[in-house]
C-alpha cells in the first residue's frame, strides 16, 4: 500500500509538474505576443523620442538598453535611464510601457542577490529580468542577474554598475509615484511600496552637515557609504521625497512628514550651494562633506534646480545667462564650463525644457531647431554631437576621464521626448 501511494503520488506531482510547464509556456508565449496600447505610432505622433522609447520597451520586455546595442548579447541598462524612460511614458500615455519597466525596476529591488534594504544597482541587464537570461536561482532564492563578463576564467563585474547612487535612486522614486498615478489599485500599492522602501533607504543617507551623501560604492561585500555630497543628487532628493509625501499623505500623514522634512534638508543643502556673484550651483562638496567643490560647474546643478524649486527662486532668469555664457557651443550646450569641446544634448534638451517653463519660446524654438538635427530615423539622438566631449571629471573610483560620445542615447532621447511634449519631469510632485 506505501509503495502504491508512493507512485501514485509520484505520477500526480509528475502531472502537476507538466501542468506547471505548461501553464508557464502559456504565459511566456502571451507575453511575447501581447499587445501594447496605445501603439508605439499613435505614441510617435505626440513625441517622436517617446514613440521610440515605447519601442524599446516593447521590444525589451523590461529594462532598455542603455546603448545602441551591436548584438544580441544582453547590454547595460542604467537604472536613471529607464526611469527617465518610465517618467516619459507615462506623461505621453504610453501607461502599459511604462509600466512595463517599472515592473523591472521593482523586480530588481525585490531580488537582489545580497540587499534587502530598498536599494537599487546603478544598472542591470537589459530584457525582462524574470526571463532566464535576467535571473538566477540560489540556494532556492531567486536574484537578479547583472552586468559582467568572463575573463581569464573568472566572472568580472565593474565597480560603478554593482554600486548605488542617491541621484539614481532619486529618479527611480519618481518612476515609482509616477507610474502609480494610472495604475490599477493593487499595482498602485506595490509602486508606491517600492517607492517607500527606496525612500527609506535614501534617508539613512542623511548628513548632519546638512544634505544626503552620495550612496554607497564597491562590490557587495566591501561597499562602502560614500561622503561627498552631490548638488544635484539632492535637487533630485528634493523632487523624489516631496512625490512619495503626497503619495502617502492620506494613508500615513506622519510619514508623509518625514519624507516633507527630508525634501526640505535636501533643499537647504541645494540653497547652499548658490553662488551669488556668479549665479550659479556648484556641483557639490568634497570628500569631507563640507568643502564646496567649486573647479568645474555643471550645467545639470542650474537646469534640475529651475526645474525642480522654480517657482521659488528669484535669479532662474540670472541662472540661465550663466549657463548660455559659459557653457555655449553652438547652437547648443556642453556639459559643464570646462573646456567646451562639443555639445551635450542631454543638457541642450534641459535647456530647452528650462526655456520652454519659463517663457521663452524664441530661445526654446532654437534649441528644438539644432536638436532636429540630431535625431536619428527612429526618433533617438546621441549623447553628443561628436565623440570624445569631456565633462571635466572622471569616472568615479577610476582615473578615466568621464566622456560623451556620438552615439544613441536613452537619457538624452528621455530629454528630448519632455521637450518636444513642454513637460517637466519633476512636475509629479505637484
């Protein structure tokens, strides 16, 4: 009689198991053939740059490819990229691409191989992170898969992508509120979940000495917490934790606060960071927290502040005659007053978007002008108008000089796509 269970019970989990494969084939093989909406066309027809965004999406079945990719190996996908990409879909309605890589980016916060804390890498692997390519399976747990390559027998991963930076965190908090915002109920309380989770992270980097360190760098088992502050890491900050306030505001007003409260410090350091006779952001502090970096200016510090606290600044129109004097290059910008090599056309869209909020449509129709020069047939420009443009620092934890090239680009396209729409991509935090 044991011996009957024994098979009987053998063939029912063999039928189970079949019945599982099947259901999984099923599933795989209607996710491979579902349709978006809207189409990427009718996308296209509001933003160029969006309707290629929405074509990445739909291709990658998650996370975009942050470069052009040359083959069909799997590429790096930064996660400020894709959540740039997220914030662009669903302000031109592609909701069902957005959502597709937030779903990504919750994913990845959900099965890291070694946190539990809320954190995200600054990049994964391009496609659908639940596929067999994206994920691994430890120890009975299942982890995200990210970049690296075998060399020398040995499975090498670079420092900067297994690493978290506040800035990037910051915008995925954003992706987060923004895609919750047209989601069903039950997908509304995951994203804002997540947001949570990555918010709470983002305060345990608090400094005394005013503002949010920089996050953490290195491999997993000798992170370490960064302690130069970014300026515009924290005007990222600012944004991020006034969205997940109003967020949770009716369900949890004391935590509504504590994100408010941290918005504003974040604010206070951004403040700090003024010069008033230059009218101009400097990009940070040094390595103890405190000394004001002040060799090179970007021109992201000036544009993500006007964009994100205009409507209380002042000096925004002083701002913008800083950068256009010090940062020009033709008929566009270069990424910071430094030896003006090219043009960033990330910076140049910003610029537009800054002109666009502000009034001046002479100065933004220009801009459009030189950008329409820069696209590509698919609707995506490259980082910049040449190889080589230089930012004036180097590759963090590296001596490598720190570059832009000629070549596609998602977070200039994401750029692009908030211009050619007049959207301010912090405008979530109402």
């Amino acid at each position: 009689m044991r011996g009957n269970r024994a098979k009987g019970f053998k063939r029912l989990l063999s039928g189970a198991v079949c019945m599982l494969l099947l259901f999984s084939l099923l599933f795989s093989g209607c996710r491979r053939n579902t349709k978006f909406e809207p189409a990427v066309e009718k996308i296209a027809e509001i933003s160029q740059a969006a309707g290629f965004l929405a074509k990445k999406a739909e291709e990658s079945g998650g996370f975009i490819s942050s470069l052009e990719k040359k083959s069909n190996e799997p590429d790096h996908a930064y996660v400020y990229d894709n959540s740039l990409a997220v914030i662009v879909l669903s302000f031109a309605g592609a909701h069902q691409h957005a959502r597709t890589i937030a779903d990504a980016l919750l994913f990845a916060q959900q099965h890291d191989r070694t946190f539990n804390d809320g954190r995200l890498r600054n990049a994964y692997l391009d496609g659908d992170p639940k596929s067999d390519s994206g994920r691994s399976i430890t120890a009975g747990k299942i982890k995200i898969r990210l970049p690296g390559f075998w060399k020398d027998g040995r499975w090498q991963e670079d420092s900067f992508v297994v690493s978290t930076s506040t800035g990037n965190m910051a915008w995925a908090v954003l992706a987060f509120c923004t895609v919750a915002e047209n989601a069903a109920p039950e997908q509304r309380e995951e994203y804002l979940a997540a947001a949570v989770r990555a918010a709470d992270f983002l305060i345990g980097l608090k400094s005394e000495s005013g503002g949010f360190t920089a996050g953490y760098e290195g491999w997993d088992d000798t992170q370490k917490k960064v302690t130069y502050k970014s300026t515009e890491h924290n005007i990222d900050l600012i944004c991020a934790f006034k969205a997940i306030s109003n967020s949770v505001k009716e369900i949890d007003p004391e935590k509504s606060k504590i994100y408010m409260d941290a918005s504003d410090y974040a604010k206070e350091f951004v403040h700090s960071m003024y010069d008033n006779e230059l009218h101009c952001f400097y990009t940070g502090t040094g390595d103890d927290g405190k000394t004001v970096s002040k060799g090179v200016i970007p021109l992201d510090t000036n544009t993500l502040t006007i964009l994100a606290i205009g409507d209380e600044l002042n000096n925004a129109d002083k701002m913008l005659l800083f950068v256009e004097k010090n940062m020009a290059v033709g008929e566009g910008f270069d990424f910071s007053n430094g030896d003006l090599d090219g043009i960033w056309n990330e910076g140049t869209a910003q610029m537009a978007v800054c002109y666009n909020l502000l009034g001046y449509q002479d100065k933004y129709t220009a801009i459009m002008e030189y950008l329409k020069t820069q696209i590509a047939k698919d609707g995506s420009i490259p980082a910049a108008d040449r190889d080589g443009v230089s930012t004036g620092f180097v590759v963090i934890g590296t001596e490598i000089y720190w570059e832009y090239h000629n070549s596609q680009s998602i977070g200039a396209t994401g750029w692009l796509a908030l211009a050619q729409m007049g959207r301010n991509p912090f405008e979530i935090t109402g």
